[in-house]
C-alpha cells in the first residue's frame, strides 16, 4: 500500500434526489480535513441560492465555480450549442483536474452530459486515469454510463421512494433551493 | 396554500453510503438559507473529523450535538444500556424540535436505533405529527421503519453499486473520515 493518499473516484446517480446535496455533503468533511476541493457544476439550476452562499463559508478551501456563469441556459432547443456548452465547462473542469491545485475535484451533474451525448465518457475516462493517484474525483447526475460506473471506485445510486411532489406539496426553502 | 413555510419530513435511508453526507448537505444548503439547523448523531462514529470540523464553520447557524458526547459507547454487548442510550438522545432531539429555536432537526442514523428495537417509531412520529407545521426533519440511517416512510414526505434509498472496500482499499481522508 502506497504512503500516499489514494484518490478515490466517486460516482453519484439514480433518479432520486440528493445526489448533488450529497456532493456538497462531502465538499463539507474534504474542507473539514483540510483539503482544497474545486466544485463545478455542469447544469444551471441545480444548485440554489442556499448552498452558493453558504459554500462560501466554506472558502478558501472550497472553490465553486457555476458553470459558465449567469447568462448560461442549459437544454436549449440546439443541441449543437448545448454540446458547445458542455465541452467549454469540461474543458475547466480537466484543468482543475491537472491543476495541481486540489486534493478534490466535484463534477457537479457531470453524467447528464454524458447521457445527453454531448460529452464522450472515455475523454472524461482518460483524464482520470491521467490525473494524480491521490487525486479524489466525484461525478454526479443520473444515468452515469456504463463505463464509468466500470471505471469508478465508488458507486452510490439514489432511488425516490417518495417525493413531495407527489402529494402536491411546492418546493420548500431551505430543501429545494 | 398557507402562507407559512411547510416543514417537510425527509427521511434517507438504504444500505449505501451517502446518506449522513447528504444530510450535512442538507444542512449546508439550509444554513445557507439563513434557516437555523440542530443536528444531533445518535450513532456515535459516524460523524468523521472533518465533518464536525467543517461544521463548524457553519455556526452559529448549525448547531451540532455528538450524541452524548465522548464517553458515548454505542451498541454494547448490553441491549438495555443501548436502549437507555437511545431514550437519552431522543430526549435531546425531541426538546429540539420543540424548542422553537430552529428551522431544521437532523437525527442523523436515528433509523437504526429504531431498526434495532431501542427506539418506538411510533413514538418518533408522535413528535413529528405535534411539532410546528413549518419545521423540517431530516430522519437518516439504514432501516428506516415502514410507519415512518409511510409518514413521511420524501424518502430516498441510496443503494452502494460498488464500494472500494470491496477492492481492497482503504478509507481515504476526506472521504471516508
């Protein structure tokens, strides 16, 4: 067993909710231990107003970034341009990666993109095998494919059992945003 | 609709890791919110360094309570010590909930007391249906029992796919602890 850390790479999917919340989860005990950790995030929206202003009780350690920022519209009705979109935010996300900079990276709802097509799950493949082997990489979002699932040392999948939605009830703050 | 905020009850369970991170999560996102949070572990071991490290950045918001402290044992090989244990810590949590002090009661892996026969559901859903309509309460652990899922609001399973115990690596910083 190598002395030094071994980089875990985690996968987080399923159709139930808390996949991200946990991501941020342990965004929260990486910066408790001291390490730096870097949180993109691939769709707009799914973080909310909540957990960006209290990610930021968590700096320097946790590094957030929102995807290309406010003007960014996800699933437009042009898949080229979402393709585009895609591409320009793994494209941050692999420079993190190569950084240097971070014991942590988060690719926040990264697996969307990959289901939807507009990004190659063996790029996002060779560049974790590329990276630092103490290097810790999480990856969210629902249908994670196959290979990275293959690829993976962690595999968490969350199912719904129940949904609020379900009885009508609306979207809480503090729960759903 | 009334005007008020709904409390939700949120209830995470299944046999996958995740479910006490994503209720830090949780936490985070509520904090984050301005809404205030007590979060009460009735599984000591389970709350790593890091976590309560970094929960502390979250204060005075987030107010944690490692169950009964450092000298807690939790399951001894004597069931009436642990069940005394159990009644000890749901007394704590319950005057939480009524305390009128927050927005927001985790009982991180409270499921497993009650899986294990130290805890009444029933007597947890009491607590629940009597407490102020606006509060959430997040209800986390493996076992969670029927009458509580049947209670309520929102339940997610999260299921381990593939755990790197199983490939023989160890617990990694920041991940695990």
């Amino acid at each position: 067993m190598a002395k030094r850390p071994q980089g875990l790479v985690l996968v987080h999917t399923g159709e139930g909710k808390g996949k991200s919340t946990s991501a941020f989860g342990l965004a929260l005990r990486a910066v408790g231990q001291g390490l730096r950790v870097f949180l993109i995030q691939f769709i707009k929206g799914t973080w909310k107003t909540g957990e960006a202003a209290a990610a930021r009780r968590l700096a320097p350690e946790l590094e957030i970034r929102v995807g290309l920022g406010d003007g960014f519209t996800w699933i437009t009705q042009n898949p080229d341009q979402d393709r585009l979109t895609s591409r320009e935010i793994w494209k941050i996300a692999r420079e993190a990666v190569f950084s240097k900079k971070y014991n942590m990276v988060i690719m926040d709802e990264i697996n969307v993109a990959m289901s939807l097509g507009h990004l190659d799950p063996e790029e996002v493949i060779a560049a974790l095998r590329e990276r630092d082997p103490a290097l810790h990489v999480v990856l969210t979002g629902r249908g994670a494919p196959q290979a990275l699932i293959d690829y993976a040392d962690l595999v968490s999948e969350v199912r719904s059992i129940k949904h609020p939605y379900d009885r009508g009830i609306k979207a809480q703050m503090g729960i759903e945003f």
